[in-house]
C-alpha cells in the first residue's frame, strides 16, 4: 500500500543510513516486472526472493519471472511463506469463488480443487490436506519451473501444532546444504523459545486472571518436544486414487 511503502522507506533510511535498498509500493505481481528490470545489472549474482503472503496472494506468474530472472545457470532461490489453513479458510468464505479464482492463480493451475474436493468429501484428513496443497506447489516449482530441489519447513506455534509451512527452492545444491544447516541451528534453539513463549504466556493468564505468583517462572521447567525435520521428497499428485 502507497502509505505502508512511504512510512516503511522513511523509517528504514532513518534508521540505516547509507544503506542500499528501494521501496515498490503497490501489488508485488504487477511490479516485479520493473523490479527485475531495475535489478538487471546483477542477474549475474545469486539471488534470494521471499514471496510472503497471507494465503493466496502471490500468483504463478511472478513466480515464473522470478524463476526466469537470472542470466547463469541456476535460478533464483525462493522461500515462500504457504499457508492451507487459511486457503480453506478463504474457500468457505462468503467470497468463495473469487477467492477460489485467487488460488489458481497462486499455483497456475485448478488442480488444487482435486485436493478440495478431496477434503470436502473427507477422503483426506486436514493434515492430509494440508500436506497435498503444499505438495503441489512444490511438484510444479520442481516439474514446470525445473527447481532442482524444493523443501518444506514446517513452522509451529509453542505447543507445537503447525500453522503455516515455508517452502524452500533451489537450483544449487550449496543452498540446499546452507538452509539444512540454518534450519538445524534454529531447531536446537526452538525448544529455548518455546518454553519461553509458554512462560510469557502463563504468566499473562495468570496476570489477566489476579494470581500473582511469589517467584517468577523459571522457562526450564516447561517441558516441551524438540522440533525435528529433515527433507522430504515430493510426489506426483495425480498418484493419489482420489486424484
């Protein structure tokens, strides 16, 4: 929006001086084409793109000028931030065919409705849904955009229950190795986090709530599970007998 974009350039130039960056106000598909023409200069370098959204705002084709950027070998990486739950949030909402047309354009393709249709049937579970809307994606980044290697990254909240995935794409295998390696150092630290993030939680009830205790919570004491994840393959979504 013009007036986050204005107030975000004027805060962070206060802030970092003499950094280098630049501000695009307005829908991210409509100006990448310009940010990759401003960008030109260095399609020789290695490229990282972060496509965050809420639930199906970034589309196909800005995926493909992104994947279609660079002048070497490989691809530019991308980490996409993808979230089923509020995809089907957004499909069983009042604007549901409007959103629905919204999430073909994310993926390119209507074959997520196999995977809805799944789901409306309860062929499949959430977690199996939620496992498939982000599987396709990865299918077609690896299959159409011809990424090498793609990879889903699993984030949770302090109990531990999924609420959104991040996906990863490479063309290089030294990104795979960096981004195993980051996702490894952050999950030794989560355990930390989380029982922290309970601690600070428990301690907001118990405020809201009038109980005060005499010594404050020792986080340690919170037992929580260890976060793991290694990499998984895709598969074919058309392998599945409800496809």
């Amino acid at each position: 929006m013009p007036d986050k974009a204005k107030a975000l350039n004027e805060d962070l130039r206060a802030r970092f001086p003499g950094r280098r960056f630049r501000i695009y106000p307005g829908d991210c598909n409509v100006t990448v084409e310009q940010v990759l023409s401003d960008l030109a200069p260095w399609r020789w370098a290695p490229t990282f793109v972060f496509a965050d959204q809420q639930a199906a705002e970034i589309q196909w084709t800005t995926l493909v000028k992104i994947a279609a950027f660079k002048s070497g070998p490989r691809k530019a990486e991308l980490w996409i931030l993808m979230s089923p739950a509020m995809i089907a949030k957004g499909v069983a909402g009042t604007n549901a065919a409007a959103f629905a047309r919204r999430v073909d354009a994310l993926y390119g393709t209507s074959d997520w409705r196999r995977i809805q249709a799944a789901r409306d049937r309860t062929l499949i579970s959430a977690e199996g849904y939620r496992d498939e809307m982000v599987n396709l994606l990865r299918w077609r980044l690896e299959h159409v955009l011809s990424y090498q290697l793609t990879a889903r990254i699993p984030m949770r909240m302090p109990n531990g229950m999924p609420i959104y995935d991040m996906l990863f794409a490479t063309d290089h295998p030294l990104g795979d190795k960096i981004m195993t390696h980051l996702y490894r150092k952050a999950a030794d630290r989560e355990p930390k986090m989380r029982q922290d993030a309970k601690a600070h939680s428990k301690k907001q009830r118990d405020e809201l709530l009038g109980r005060v205790g005499l010594f404050e919570i020792d986080p340690s004491t919170i037992p929580v599970e260890s976060l793991s994840w290694e990499r998984t393959p895709s598969w074919d979504p058309a392998s599945r007998a409800w496809w």
